[in-house]
C-alpha cells in the first residue's frame, strides 16, 4: 500500500470519527490494522492508526 493510500484512510477514518460515527471509524481502522499487521511498527503513519484507534476503546 502506497504512503498516500495510507494517509487517505487513516483520514477516512478520523472523518467517521470525528463525524460521529465512532464505530465505523472503529472499523476503518480495524480494516486498516489488519492490512498493516505485519508492517514495520515504526512506520509514523501506522503509529498514528494505533493512538487514533486506542482514542476509540
């Protein structure tokens, strides 16, 4: 997945997030989580995910 790929979801996510809709921005960053499971944990853009998605619990 390209960085710009990333960066859009990521703020899809927040979009729902910050919109409202908690639980579908859950799930745009469960989705994206999950694509990224394997990826280099140091990766900002996958950092910002996670401390987006914990805002969330």
């Amino acid at each position: 997945m390209q960085r710009r790929t990333a960066s859009a979801q990521t703020r899809r996510s927040l979009g729902r997030a910050l919109s409202g809709d908690k639980s579908g921005a859950r799930k745009q960053y469960q989705d994206f989580l999950a694509l990224w499971q394997r990826a280099d944990p140091n990766i900002p853009v996958l950092q910002q995910a996670k401390s987006e998605y914990a805002k969330l619990q």
